[in-house]
C-alpha cells in the first residue's frame, strides 16, 4: 500500500490510479462486512502497483544520471508515507483508549502503532493478533498496517538490489542492460513464490515479507520489460485487460478467509493486476478509459488516507454499536471525510516539501516518530499503571487448556503430531467416545467431562488452521479411528459460521469427508451445531462497555442470534442428512431463555470471552446435548459404566 503518484506529473498512469481505486474499495467493502468476501486481496493488487510504479522510477532516474541516490529514494518513501500514517496512528491510539477493550484490544493497538511507526507492523501482528480473519483481528485498529511494513521492508533492499543489477547488466550487455535485473529479479520471484506453500502455514505465511516478495517483483519486472509490452499490439493489450479485470473480479468473489493464503490463490489478484497494467499502457480502450476517468483518478489519489482511516473507523464502531451490521458500513464511508483532509492537508504538503541537509532530514523524521511514538507510548503506561491492575480478566482458555492437558493421559505420536490442542483421554484405556474439533472442542470437553465423571472420554484437537481443514489431516483422523474399533462415537465440536456462511466451500468438504468417512467404517459421528457468539469480548459484561461508554451488556435479544442458528442447521442438516450413523447434537440454545441469550447467570460467568465458553457454559451446554440428542446420552452412558 502506497501513497498516490502525483498523477499531474505522470499523466500517462492515471490508469493505475484507478486502478488504486479499484483496490482499495475492494479492501473497504469486504472490511465492512458487505458480501464481497475475497475484497481484503486488494492489498495485493497494491503490491503489484507499487513494484510496477516503484521500479518505473528508480529506472527513469538510473537512466537520467546514471545511479541511483538512496537518499533521495528513501526521504521521498519517508514524505510519502510517514506523516498520514503517524496522524493516523496517533489519533487511533486514542480512539483504542477511549472506546475499545482492556481485555487485548487496547494493548494490542498501542503495540501495533509502536510497530507500525518503525516499519514492524506485521511482526507485531503476528505474534500478538495471529490470524488474519480471527476475532482478535477483528478488534486490532491498526491491523491493516501490516502491509505499509511488508512495503517497506521490501523496499529497504530493491533500490540496491536493483542497482546492482543494472550496473552488472550494463558492464555485461550494452545491448541488453535490462537482461541481468530480469534474470536476477526473476529468480527471486520465483524463490518467493515457491516458498508461498510453506508460508501458508499460519501465521507468517499471510504477514511475512518472503512470501509477499513476488507481488511486489511481479510490478518490477513488469517495469523493467515495459520497453518490450509496448511493442505488442493494441488488440493483445486491450484482450489482456479483459482477461486481468475478469481475474481480478473472480478473486474478490471466490476468495474467502477460509482460502489458504497466500497461495495459488494469490495468482488472480497478482496476474490480474499486472494485465490490467499492461493494458492501460495501450493508453486506449474502454478498461483504460474507465480506470482513467476524473473520480477513479480522485479515489486512486486518496487511496493511501482511505486505506489508513477505513479500518480503525469500522473497530471502533464495532466496538460502539456491537450489534449493528450497519456501523462497519457506516463507519466505512464516514472515513472518507478524513482521508480528503490527510490527504489535501498532509499528503500533498509533505509531498511538496523539500528535505534538504541533515536538519531537514532530522526534523521531518522528528514529525514523523515523535508523536505516534509518544502516543502510543503515553497510552501503554496508562494501560499498565491505571486500566490493567483495575481489570479482572476471565480464565483464559489457554490456560484451561494447559491445565487440562497435563491431567489426561497423551494421545499416540501420530496424533500428538497432528493436534496443537488438547490430545487424551480422561483416563487409561480405550475411549469409546471420542471428540474432534478445534477451540471450542476444548472449552466443551470439561462439560461433558462433568456431566459423565465417570466415563473415558477422548479428544483430539487442532487449533489453528483450521481443524482438519486439509483433506490429509481427515484421513489421518479417519486412519486414527479405523485403528481403533473401541471408538464407537465421535463427536464433531468446531466454530461454526463466518460472515453469515455457515461454511465455506474448504471447511464443508473437510466436514463432510469426516461424516462420510466416519460412517463409512460403521461408527457413529455426531456433530454439534455451536453455542452463540457474542460481538464483544467478556469486559462489556463483567466491567462496562468501554472507558467513556458505561453500561453493561451481558444479555442480548435472541433474535440477534437467530440467524446464525438457522445457517448452522440447514449446513448441518445437508451434511449429515440420510446417514442412519449422523446426527446433529442440538445446544445452540442452552445458554438463551424464550425471548434472551445470556453469557452470566447467578451461578458465574458463561464465556470466557465472546465466543469460548466457562466451564459452567460447557456444563450448561453438555447437559442440553444429552438432553436433546439420546443418542449421545446413551453413548456416554455406556462409556461410564464400561
């Protein structure tokens, strides 16, 4: 994610302007909840952008003096990005201190901004956020500033690498100076992409800069071979421009957070954009004209401010109108009135701005460090010293977790290798019952544990990715099972419903397999249709909604919770229909009344956070499962009294 090239200096990109445009409101409309599922790829059509335009630069200017200045490269990314960045950072540290969570939120932003303003983002991120599309990145206003780091970290070797390159390939080739910088560029790339099917592993593969490279190449060797695509003819150029919009559009529709990215996914953004690119330099045809149009150009201009407010404006009010599937979208457009002002008052001016001797450089640094450093500093101690040591924290599941793991007896190495979670049985010997799942497995398991003290109960758990999200990981539970003709039923326990898609495509073929294959050798599978979840974390009920907004939310009209319930049943009902050893364990509604859903009672708390269940939750739970579901009931009957 770039700031905008001064289009009124390069007339002749007014189309990647647009195409800007094109990328950020993808990224926009998908963060704001609308259906456009595969929108967040946005990002990597800005990769390719800022390669391509990058690239084109450092070319023009290698072919006007004969070098490259580092200094002038590195104060004109310094202009470009730092100062709307270090207003927004600052304004979003106090937003995160004012309305979002004590419990992770509000810490996680000001580290975040902290890692933002040095070029880190996506580290801190990572170790402190993990999953992209998990709840806790759901509540990071800084979130998005992952990508500004990958940027900038890869832009801290290309103006050298690419020197290098051009210096070698003039010495070797007069002819063909641009053949060496291909060839190394190229090779590069395709390093990047192949590391791409390792990197999918979660979390770095999404944050990582290595395995974001080959976006980045994709616009530089498309820069560096521009002098051969303007050879091609009209007709190609413009056909490639069918063929990148088509890519580029089937991307946003069919990518979802369940797709394992980045990787061969990747390739619809990434060669979309780059067709798009090779189009618009035809400087004809209807996709160029469009991209080149006055309000594309305008979105394309403030596409680095839109990208910095959008995202903070919609946590917030998330944080604000939890319930409301209007705010994101709301919050969404309210950020444009502040992007025009970053842009026209602090873009522009800085951009203009010449930064000339030690002084200038050391001062425009000052504004730019100074005060998001401050802030976000200023914020932490508040947090440490006032806010945290005031604040109660749940049990957390992690800890729960750990607990129970040391108080089971281990599973085999197989499956110990496979599980990241919880991976046992209740007691020695063989388990008749066995439950498989991911997180909420593991915050359900003490329940039935409770219920049933004297049964043996297995569990085999992976937490992230998905649980058997890939078809190995099934048959290797499949495989588990088939050794094993104790285990008579298994019970299938995962978080259920994205977006309001009870499943996606990945996930429902992995569960589905799992029914298929666990009936397949006569035994019993079970699968259970989730408990609700809640659009905040644990303090708006146990403290109050947020530092300045008093209030406690601990119940909520069930009405709110209806349409996940219903999405979950018709996908479970699909899956298990027809199949005498399938069934559905009902309990979606244990912890709701007739007209109300709750997450405490007199007895304590529910949830631990806003969708994991206590302890007193997953017994609630557990005993409307037996209650509802006799099939269940009499199979952990038996495992007790065998």
């Amino acid at each position: 994610m770039t700031s905008s090239v001064d289009t009124r200096a390069a007339g002749r990109l007014r189309d990647l302007q647009g195409l800007r445009a094109v990328a950020v409101l993808a990224v926009m409309v998908t963060h704001a909840g609308l259906p456009v599922p595969g929108g967040f790829t946005g990002v990597d059509v800005f990769f390719v952008i800022s390669g391509f335009i990058i690239t084109l630069m450092l070319l023009r200017e290698h072919a006007t003096t004969g070098t490259i200045s580092f200094r002038r490269f590195y104060i004109r990314r310094l202009k470009r990005l730092g100062p709307a960045l270090a207003v927004t950072s600052t304004v979003t540290v106090v937003l995160s201190l004012l309305f979002l969570s004590p419990l992770g939120p509000q810490e996680t932003a000001f580290k975040t901004a902290l890692g933002a303003t040095v070029g880190v983002a996506n580290w801190v991120i990572a170790d402190h956020t993990g999953d992209y599309f998990g709840t806790a990145a759901e509540r990071n206003p800084m979130l998005h500033t992952w990508s500004l780091s990958v940027e900038e970290q890869f832009y801290v070797v290309l103006p050298a690498l690419l020197l290098f390159s051009l210096v070698l390939g003039g010495r070797l080739s007069r002819r063909w100076p641009n053949a060496v910088p291909l060839l190394l560029l190229g090779t590069l790339a395709l390093a990047s992409l192949a590391s791409v099917r390792m990197g999918t592993n979660f979390p770095l593969g999404y944050y990582g800069p290595v395995t974001r490279a080959w976006e980045f190449l994709a616009g530089c060797l498309l820069a560096l071979g521009i002098g051969l695509v303007q050879r091609l003819p009209s007709l190609v150029l413009r056909a490639a421009g069918v063929i990148g919009a088509g890519l580029m559009v089937w991307g946003f529709m069919a990518i979802t957070p369940e797709t394992p990215f980045p990787g061969k996914w990747a390739l619809l953004p990434v060669v979309g954009t780059a067709l798009l690119i090779l189009a618009g330099r035809d400087g004809g045809g209807p996709l160029t004209a469009i991209l080149s149009s006055r309000p594309m150009v305008a979105i394309g201009d403030w596409s680095y401010s839109l990208y910095l407010w959008h995202w903070p404006f919609i946590v917030v009010a998330k944080a604000i109108w939890p319930f409301s599937a209007a705010a994101p979208v709301i919050a969404a457009a309210a950020a444009i009135l502040p992007a025009y002002v970053s842009f026209r008052f602090i873009e522009e001016p800085f951009r203009a701005l010449r930064v000339e001797g030690v002084r200038r450089v050391i001062s425009t640094l000052g504004v730019v460090l100074i005060p998001p450093t401050a802030m976000a500093v200023s914020a932490s101690l508040v947090f440490a010293a006032v806010i945290a040591p005031s604040v109660e924290r749940p049990r957390d599941l992690d800890e729960d977790v750990e607990e129970r793991s040391s108080e089971l007896v281990p599973c085999d190495a197989d499956m110990a290798d496979l599980s990241n979670g919880l991976c046992g049985t209740t007691k020695p010997g063989a388990a008749s019952v066995l439950i498989i799942g991911d997180s909420h497995a593991e915050a359900l398991f003490p329940g039935f544990v409770s219920v049933y003290p004297d049964a043996n109960i297995g569990i085999i758990t992976v937490r992230s990715p998905k649980p058997f999200a890939s078809m190995e990981g099934v048959e290797r539970v499949l495989r588990h099972v088939e050794a094993r003709p104790e285990i008579e039923t298994v019970v299938y326990v995962r978080h259920l419903v994205r977006d309001g898609r009870a499943l996606s495509a990945a996930e429902e073929a992995g569960m589905r397999r799992t029914v298929e294959g666990i009936t397949a050798l006569g035994r019993r599978i079970l699968v259970a249709d989730d408990s609700p979840q809640w659009p905040t974390d644990m303090y708006s009920c146990t403290h109050r909604r947020s530092l300045i907004l008093d209030g406690a939310v601990c119940d909520w009209d069930r009405s709110y919770f209806e349409p996940r319930k219903v999405a979950i049943r018709e996908a479970l009902e699909d899956m298990t229909g027809g199949r005498e050893l399938a069934g559905i364990v009902s309990m979606h509604t244990a912890l709701c009344d007739e007209t109300r859903c709750y997450r405490d009672s007199p007895e304590g708390l529910l949830y631990s956070d806003d969708d994991h269940v206590t302890e007193l939750g997953a017994r609630l739970l557990a005993e409307r499962a037996v209650e509802t579901t006799p099939v269940l009931r009499g199979a952990l009957e038996d495992a007790a009294s065998g």
